[in-house]
C-alpha cells in the first residue's frame, strides 16, 4: 500500500516533484506516512528538523549533489525553490508552496537547486530528508534572500536572518 495519494512533477523547475499525503482518519485524529523507500526512486541518507519562530527565514541554500525531500511538521511556512543548474532549461525560475500541518504534502527539491523557507506561525517544525550527508554550510552556497533580479515575495517584511543569510551572494554569481 503506498501513502502517496498524488505525485505531479511540475513543469517550472525541471525534477521538482509536488506529493500529496494518503491521511488515515479516525476518533482519535490523523496519521499519515512521510516516506517509505520503495515509493522513491532516490535514497535518502539524513534527517533534519528545523524549529522556528515567527518571521525567520532560513536560506536561500544549496548544492550540485543534493535532493531534499521537504514538509511541514507543525506550524506554517513558506517554501521558496529556486533552479540554479546552468544547464537545467528551467534555470532561474523559481516556485513558491505554503506547507502546514493541516495539509499532508512534500515537495521533492532536485540537486542543484536552491531552497530557503519562512516561518509564518508562531512556531514550524521545517523536516527535510538529505541524499547526501550534511558537511556544513561551506559545502553550500548561500544566496542572498532578496536578490533584486529574483525578486522572490517573501509574506512577512523584516525576517529574521542568520549572518549567513543575511550575506548571502547575488543568484548570478552561484555556481553549482
């Protein structure tokens, strides 16, 4: 039995894939599966969970290697991806989603792409699996959040930025 009730790769950014979650409801409330291994064809190595307050905005990050499966444990936020590969025919085109608790979802970021989140909640829980272990943010790029030439509409003005947020490079200078 798969937990997956509908997949769609969407067309604005080559290999983004956008899942619906099967929920099982009863008295009790909801359940639902995040991820099984024989539903995708990616194998995951690392978990990460990412706790939040209210205006925080984490990103934009990435690498050339890669994929990250994405939801929302609790909370709301919003999700920004954003294609970096020069060689992808989606390059620069970016895709915005709003994740929450209330409505079983993952998106399926593809290596080579950047991805940055905003809480918009009094608190998220961010989850993410990783293809690749973690080495630290020097094995990433960071691009910087309000690049003119992005030009991303972020919900919430004066977000709460880490220092590498907050000095993250313009998109035309990444290269992955």
């Amino acid at each position: 039995m798969s937990f997956i009730k509908n997949r769609k790769e969407l067309s604005s950014i080559e290999g983004l894939i956008e899942v619906e979650l099967e929920p099982y409801e009863d008295n009790r409330g909801y359940i639902w599966t995040l991820y099984n291994q024989k539903d995708w064809f990616i194998k995951f190595v690392e978990d990460k969970i990412s706790i939040s307050r209210k205006k925080v905005l984490r990103g934009l990050h990435g690498d050339s290697l890669t994929h990250k499966l994405i939801g929302c444990l609790s909370g709301s936020f919003f999700l920004v991806v954003v294609d970096a590969r020069k060689n992808s025919d989606t390059y620069g085109n970016i895709q915005t989603f709003t994740l929450d608790e209330k409505t079983p979802r993952l998106i399926l970021i593809p290596a080579g792409c950047l991805n940055g989140h905003q809480c918009l909640t009094n608190q998220c829980i961010f989850w993410y699996k990783w293809s690749k272990n973690y080495n630290g943010p020097e094995s990433q790029v960071t691009c910087i959040w309000n690049d003119k030439n992005l030009n991303i509409k972020w919900p919430l003005d004066n977000p709460i930025l880490s220092d590498r947020d907050a000095n993250g490079v313009e998109f035309e200078r990444i290269t992955i």
